[in-house]
C-alpha cells in the first residue's frame, strides 16, 4: 500500500504583530446568487463572515469592486500555527494584496461540504462583510466583492475528502459500508445536479441556504 496522504498545510510569511490574522473568520451565514451572464448562469455561493473584530477586512471590500480582482489569492488548507478544531474539514486561505495587504483565513465545518463542492465547481465565490445574525435574505444589497478561486491541483484531493466526509456521516447513522458508499455517491451526485441548475440571461435568483 502507498503511503497515506498528508493534509494539506500552509505556512503564512508574517509578523508576529499580523498573528491576529491566523485567528479563522466566522461564516455567519450562506447563500448563493445565480445570474445568467455569470459562471454560465450557475449557483455562485455567497459567504457573509463575521468581520466585527476585523476592520481591516471591512476596508479590503470596500475598496475592491465586484468583479474578480488579481488583488486577492485564494487556495484551499490548513495552515499551520493554530490547533485545528474537530470540526473543521478545510480552510480556504485569501490574501489580499492591494489596497491593503492582509489575509483572510474562514473555516467550512464538515457539514458545509456541499459548499466547498459548489464554490470549486463554479470557481467564484462572493464575500460579503457582517455580523452574527446576518442572513442573506435581509443583506441583498450589502456590499460584495466577487474573488475568482483557482484550484491549484486541489480538485483529485477534494473528491476524495468530500467522500470520505459523506461517507462518515451515512456510517455515523448505523448504515453499513455498501449502504453508505451507496448512499453518499447519490448525496454527492444529488447535490451537484441542484447546483448546476443554470439561470437564463434576463433570470436572477437570490436564495438563502
């Protein structure tokens, strides 16, 4: 047998002042917004993050514009410097560039699979400063910038992580081994078909997960 696979890990170059900046932003909420001349009119997820402790991400959004920026990377890890919690199935990793030159780290549970699936699907997501309590529905016209994220070689890596995840949860409610690989093939597949449905050019639609 092959050796097992390490995850993924990420070694952020700052200050022992930037620290702050290794603490994972809260996901307060979740949506998605599909338009028709955007990602072939396709779910785009939209992800509004606790930015209360951090100003600085507040001025970073409103600085840049809805479209994808070259200003803002973006990859999927764990980066090191900080204890994982039990919870967490992966980080994505922004780092702002320009205007201001920060990085933005928010943690997806592993119930938020489908999530992570969708936003590597469509390779967009939307980022949208709040607060605890903020839901789509009453923020439609809160400020938002569009970041555009690459995979970098990720996509071989998340599939198997998310089967592994589905498949643990199916486990977790008393199924057996054929029944949960069965059953999270059809949830994975499920759940794709939902997020592929494509809107016309003049359709807009707003929902809230």
């Amino acid at each position: 047998m092959g050796k097992k696979e390490k995850k993924s890990k990420f070694s952020l170059e700052i200050t022992p002042e930037e620290r702050y900046q290794l603490r994972p932003i809260h996901l307060v909420a979740d949506g998605a917004i599909a338009q028709g001349n955007l990602a072939l009119g396709k779910l785009v997820p939209v992800l509004i993050v606790d930015t209360t402790s951090r100003p600085d991400i507040v001025d970073v959004m409103r600085a840049h514009t809805v479209q994808p920026s070259g200003d803002v990377t973006a990859r999927w890890a764990n980066p090191d410097g900080f204890e994982k919690e039990p919870d967490c199935l992966i980080h994505l990793i922004l780092h702002f560039i320009r205007p201001i030159n920060t990085y933005a780290i928010i943690k997806f549970s592993k119930k938020q699979g489908g999530l992570v699936d969708q936003i590597l699907r469509v390779k967009l997501v939307y980022l949208q400063a709040g607060a605890p309590g903020d839901r789509l529905a009453n923020t439609l016209e809160d400020h938002k910038i569009l970041v555009e994220i690459r995979n970098n070689d990720f996509d071989g890596t998340w599939e198997r992580m998310l089967f592994d995840t589905v498949f643990h949860e199916f486990r977790m409610r008393g199924l057996d081994k054929k029944q949960s690989t069965s059953a999270a093939r059809d949830a994975i597949s499920k759940g794709r078909q939902l997020g592929d449905i494509r809107m016309g050019r003049r359709d807009q639609k707003k929902s809230e997960e």
